[in-house]
C-alpha cells in the first residue's frame, strides 16, 4: 500500500520523500512545493518507523519554524513534539545548554543582541579612545565574519586597512567582554556548538546520534558556519536532506554562500545524491548551473529531460 504521505505530491516530490536515507539535494523554484517535500518526508519517515526524537528540521526564522510545526501537527498530531523543529540559532542555543549540562557546568549565560553587541563596541571605542565619527557597525560585521569562518584574534592577519587595523583591537577585547559577563552573541550560538563537536567526536557522536535524519529548509541562505555545524551532526550518518531554490541570482544580495549548494555533494558524499527540478514552468538543468568539480555535480534522479 502506498503511504497516504506520497498522496498529493507530483512525482518529483514523490522520489524525494521516499529517498530518505543519504544526502539528498533539492533544487526548486520560488513556490514550487519544496517546503511541502520537508514536511511530506518528516511525516512519511514517522510512518516508517523513523524514531521522531531522531528527526531534526532546520529552518531560518521562528515564523519559518512555527508554520512547519503547524504544518506538521496537522498531518502527524501530536509526535510532532518530538520532532526537533528549530531556528539554527536555536538549536545551537539548545546545544550549549546541554553540552553545559553534560558537563555539570552552569548552563546560564545570557544572550546578547544586536544591542547589547553595539553597546560593547561602544565601550571599547571610548577606551579606545576612538574619534566619535568611526563606524561600529563596520567592525561588529567584520567580528562577525571572523566568528563565523573561525579565525581568532591571534590568527588575524596584519593589514593595512584602518577598519582591519581596529578590528584587530576592537575583537579580542569584543570577546573578553563576553567573557566576563557570561554572555554569548548570536554567531556564538552557531560557532560554539559547532566547535565544541568539531574538538570533541564524543560530543560529535552525542549529537549525530541523536539527530540521525536532519533536514534544513532555504538551504542556500545557509553560511560556513551552519555548513559546518551540519557537517558535524551529519557528517557520520550522512542522511541530511536539503531544499534550496535553484535561482542563483537571489544569492548575490543576500549574501549567502551559493558555494554551499554548488559544493553540496562534495561536502556530503556518498553517490546518493539526487536533484530535482520541479519549478512549475522550466526545467532548467544545467543550464544556469556551473558545478566547481565533476565529483560535486549531483546525480541527477527525477526529471532528467534537460540534460
Ligand atoms: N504537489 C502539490 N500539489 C498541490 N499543492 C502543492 C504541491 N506542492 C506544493 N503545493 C502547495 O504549493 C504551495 C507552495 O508550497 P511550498 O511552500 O512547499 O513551496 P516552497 O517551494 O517551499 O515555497 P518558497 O519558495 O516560498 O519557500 C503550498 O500551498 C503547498 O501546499
Ligand atoms: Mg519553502
């Protein structure tokens, strides 16, 4: 008997829910029913057996988060509590806490936002004895960028750019503020956990194990970071599903990293990898996509009529 969850979907759709072990890449247009692969699988990988505690869905906001549990808990009822259904930054939030727990630290820290990160910087200026017209929000996104590839103060390089220059001054001190008031900023809610697994395969284990399905909406607003994160939880079991919208001109302003979904299957090997393009109206393999490596193109399953 087919399963109620394959009912409704068009056949591309279909072979992406049933596809549920290995990586799997999807690739779609605005609207094309990607989010709906996301939830059909979920329900479907209940329906087989598939633990709910072990399934965890990565979206990018609350609102994204709170509509797929709606979603959900109209199709499955009330499993879906079981279902780990956050914000990256949240489970990264989640992780602290209980890593914090595990080892009988005191997981209280605080959280600090925009705000309070400006009001550091703020700070430091004036000890710093900055002139009053510098601009702030240029060094918080150039300690952000420098969070989230991993490179400490120490391993920042000489420059000759004035804002490196206060860069290099302003992000030890950034950080030994953190420190002192037990505060963690939202890059440090993706970083930290994500380092802790990287250092630790204990804690690396802890967290795959957990999660064995993992499934990340809006894949291609994700950035090194998060890829790094996923890559750790993942990276053993490799069943990590990803949807993304296959238009690569949205990536330019916002900024992600289009590399993330170019380079999907070099990161997440395995010669499982599938994609499929279902936009309503085109078919547009490979047309407007330039694969890094041969090894990176994904295997195309589906609707190979483009190629
Ligand atoms: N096979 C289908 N049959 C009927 N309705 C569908 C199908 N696939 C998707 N839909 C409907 O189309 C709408 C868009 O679907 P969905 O939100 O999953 O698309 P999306 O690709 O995630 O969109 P976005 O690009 O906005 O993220 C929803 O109302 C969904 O229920
Ligand atoms: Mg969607």
């Amino acid at each position: 008997m087919t399963s109620r969850w394959l009912r409704g979907l068009n056949p591309e759709q279909r072979e992406a829910v049933k596809t549920v072990d290995g990586p799997l890449l999807v690739l779609a247009g605005a609207g094309s029913g990607k989010t709906r692969v996301i939830t059909h699988r979920i329900a479907y990988m209940i329906e087989q057996g598939v633990p709910a505690e072990q399934i965890l869905a990565l979206t990018f906001t609350n609102k994204a988060a709170a509509e797929m549990r709606e979603r959900l808990k109209a199709m499955v009822g009330r499993v879906v509590e079981k279902v780990t259904l956050r914000t990256f930054h949240a489970l990264g939030l989640y992780m602290l806490r209980e890593e914090a727990a595990h080892r009988r630290r005191a997981g209280r820290f605080v959280i600090f936002d925009q705000g309070d990160q400006m009001a550091c910087l703020r700070e430091i200026a004036g000890r710093l004895r900055m002139d009053r017209s510098f601009d702030l929000g240029a060094v918080a996104s150039r300690i952000s960028a420098y969070k989230n590839a991993f490179i400490s103060p120490e391993a920042m390089e000489a420059s000759d750019d004035p804002y490196e220059q206060a860069t290099q001054a302003f992000y030890p001190a950034y950080l030994e503020m953190l420190e002192a008031q037990a505060a963690v900023d939202f890059d440090d809610l993706v970083c930290k956990p994500t380092q802790m697994m990287e250092r630790s395969k204990a804690c690396r284990s802890r967290w795959s194990d957990r999660f064995q399905r993992v499934l990340v909406d809006e894949y291609q607003d994700t950035n090194s970071a998060q890829l790094r994160m996923l890559r750790a939880i993942a990276g053993e079991h490799m069943n990590l599903c990803v949807v993304g919208d296959d238009d690569q001109s949205i990536y330019g302003w916002r900024g992600a990293e289009v590399k993330n979904i170019l380079q999907f299957a070099t990161d997440f090997p395995g010669g499982r990898t599938a994609a499929f393009f279902f936009s309503a109206t085109t078919v547009r393999w490979p047309r407007c996509w330039t694969w890094p490596t041969r090894s990176s193109r994904p295997t195309l399953i589906g609707i190979p009529r483009a190629c």
